[in-house]
C-alpha cells in the first residue's frame, strides 16, 4: 500500500500487544491502522492470566482459543537452591479465589494466526505489511512512513515496537536499561507422567526454572541459566538435553523428549520515564522488559493495551482529541502506578535469587513463608497477579 492514509490511531507493531490495541480501538468504530510485517512462526509459548484473558474475550478471541491451550490451575514455586537458607514449597490453587484456573497457556504461532485473521476482518482497521522507517510528531499529529512508502498520519500513534522502539526515540523518553549475568532457554516438551494443570517454578541460584502446561503430555519450559550453559544445551542432541531436563525437574514429569524448536535469549530490563508524550503512547516492550518470572511481561502489554484502549474509546465519545495531553497524561499516569513497582519487584526477585548474602536469602525465604502460611496474604497475592481486566 502506498500513499497517504489519514487515520485517527495508528498502532506501530504486529506482535500480540499490538494486535490487541489495534483490535480493541477499531472495534470501537475509530479508523485505526495498523503497520505489522509478516513475522516468522514463533514457536515459544505465553501464559496469559484471567485479566488478560478478559482482554481476549473482549477482542472476540477467547474461549475459541481455549481448547488449544493449557490450564494454568495451580501455580508452584520450589526453592531449589542448595544454600543454608531456603523458602518452604508454596502452592497456590485458583479454587481458592473462586477461579477454574488462573490463565493459559497459548502457542504464539496460532495465537498470532488467530488475532491477525481477526484483525483482518475489521472494518475500520487498515494493516499495512511493512516495517516501519520513520515516525514524526508534531503539535497537531504523527507522521509514520513504512519501508515501502507508505505514510499514515494519526491523532494518536501506539508504539507497539518493542525494546529498541523507534516510537519511544521519536516521542522523547528516555529509558533505563539493565542487564543480568542469565539467559533463558525456551522450547516445548513431552513428558511420561501428567502434569495435572500444575506450573512449577523451581527457583535456583543462576533464575527460574519453569514448566507450564500444555494441552496433553506435554509441557514448555523456561530455563534462566548461565548463558553459555544455556548455549550449549540448546546445542545438545534430545537424548542429553532430555535428561539434563528432566533432572532441573527434579523428576517430577518422568523422562522428557524436547520439541525441534529451541530458544535461547540475554536477559535484561528497561523502563521507559514515562509511558506517553508528544503524541505517542508506548505499550509492552517499548515501555517495560522484565525477567520471566511469574509470567508477567506480556500480561503487563495486555493491560497496557486495554488500559490505553479505554482511554482512547472514551476521548472519542467525549468528542475529545484522542492524542491529546489529557489523554497520555492519564494514561502515563495510570501504568506508572502499576508498572513501575511491578517492575522492580521482578527485579529484585530474580537478583534475590543471583546473591549470596545471608540477610537477602533470609528475607526472600521470609516472604514466600510469609505468602504460603497467611491464608489472607496469598489470597491477595494471587488476586494482584491476575491484573484483572481494565
């Protein structure tokens, strides 16, 4: 498509929180477009809480996907770790909090399939195939040109670009970047024995080792590890990679057959200064990078998009301008007193895990005590942790 196409929205990015923000304001009947190249298959896995499922719901996707998912009924963690101090075993179970389960877990590639034939569907939405080069604001609008030509001005742009967003550069915010001395390897197993909708996450010295739930015999994994360790397992023949897996599983799915599709990624964080200015508005990883524990990071994208979304719907129906300051200042605000804790207590979660001081030991050993034996507390833990829909 080339040319010049005028919009209300424009939303930069073709991945699943993109896809949402873009769904969710053209359902509203607000002309919206869409820059999202085609994207190989992904074979990595994503949990999705019951606020993010909410979100799906709204956007025509869920239940439909239910059936090829995995529930996610009660969630474990384990320290695995060998030093003096360890946390007791803590299990939570959705049947408390009066739920069937605490959220899924979806394939990315036929959840991508899923969310890009809906969008294909929508009237008001125009999705343009190409990367984009170039996204200029001004006091009135943004201008975004693709690769191929195309310009889309907007009211409103959504960066859905991620880390090294060219939306967060054209809008002015500044981030803070942070690396971890881990990696994490990524890939889907079959397993002998079922894992009865349980997710474990072992916790150990180098981060997190998780399974979680697939439909079947068959479990993903997140393994945060050294990253050379992490390398070299990802290059291993199934036979070795199997069994190391099986044994960072303590057993407790039988032998292991790992899937074809192996990941391995450096683990960091950022945090965008804020999450709006001069027209543009950032959501997932352009705003926020987290390390994978509790399955956080896209369900925090989910919520920005439905939190931006609603912001957007009802600018509109005001007659108001959607990109205007009232607008963003709002929406910064809001996911700034939810994000930002958020990402620092991920933060130092995963670095409790990295040390070795007694006094940090003690008091991660304290909490999870703390969370598992105080019916009240865990309850209002697992409540948080769903981020419920906007």
């Amino acid at each position: 498509m080339a040319g010049r196409t005028e919009v209300e929205v424009a939303v930069v990015g073709g991945g699943p929180t993109g896809l949402l923000a873009a769904m969710l304001i053209a359902d509203a009947g607000i002309a919206t477009a869409l820059f999202a190249p085609p994207v190989a298959d992904d074979p990595r896995t994503t949990a999705l809480m019951e606020g993010s499922l909410q979100v799906l719901a709204r956007a025509g996707l869920w239940p439909a996907l239910a059936p090829t998912t995995g529930a996610l009924r009660r969630l474990r963690i384990v320290d695995a770790t060998r030093r003096l101090l360890r946390a007791p075993e803590v299990t939570f179970a959705a049947a408390e909090i009066g739920l069937d389960a605490f959220g899924h877990n979806f394939e990315n590639t036929p959840l991508l399939a899923a969310m890009g034939a809906k969008a294909a569907r929508m009237p008001n939405l125009v999705r343009l195939g190409e990367r984009v080069a170039g996204v200029s604001p001004d006091e009135h609008g943004v201008a975004v040109t693709g690769i191929a030509g195309a310009t889309v001005r907007a009211r409103l742009v959504v960066g859905a670009d991620g880390h090294a967003s060219l939306c967060r550069d054209a809008a002015g915010i500044g981030a803070r970047r942070w690396t971890y001395p881990q990696a994490a390897l990524t890939l889907s197993v079959e397993h002998a024995r079922p894992h009865d909708d349980v997710s474990t996450e072992f916790h150990t010295e180098a981060g997190p080792f998780t399974l979680v739930p697939l439909p079947g015999l068959r479990s993903s994994i997140v393994a945060v590890m050294r990253p050379r360790e992490a390398r070299a397992l990802a290059a291993a023949d199934d036979d070795t990679l199997g069994r190391d897996l099986a044994r960072r599983a303590h057993g407790i799915l039988g032998a292991m057959v790992p899937g074809a599709a192996r990941g391995v990624r450096p683990l960091g964080g950022l945090s965008a200064e804020r999450y709006a200015a001069r027209r543009i508005a950032l959501i997932g990883e352009a705003a926020h990078v987290v390390p994978p524990i509790g399955a956080q990071g896209l369900n925090m994208g989910v919520r920005d998009a439905a939190v931006l979304a609603d912001r957007v719907i009802a600018a509109r129906r005001r007659g108001r301008d959607p990109g205007g300051a009232d607008v963003l200042a709002g929406y910064d605000r809001a996911r700034a007193l939810e994000v930002r804790p958020l990402v620092l207590a991920l933060d130092l979660l995963n670095r409790s895990l990295l040390a070795d001081a007694l006094p940090v030991q003690a008091g991660r050993s304290l909490g999870l005590a703390l969370v598992g034996g105080l019916l009240p507390l865990r309850r209002a833990v697992m409540r948080a942790a769903l981020r419920p829909a906007a």
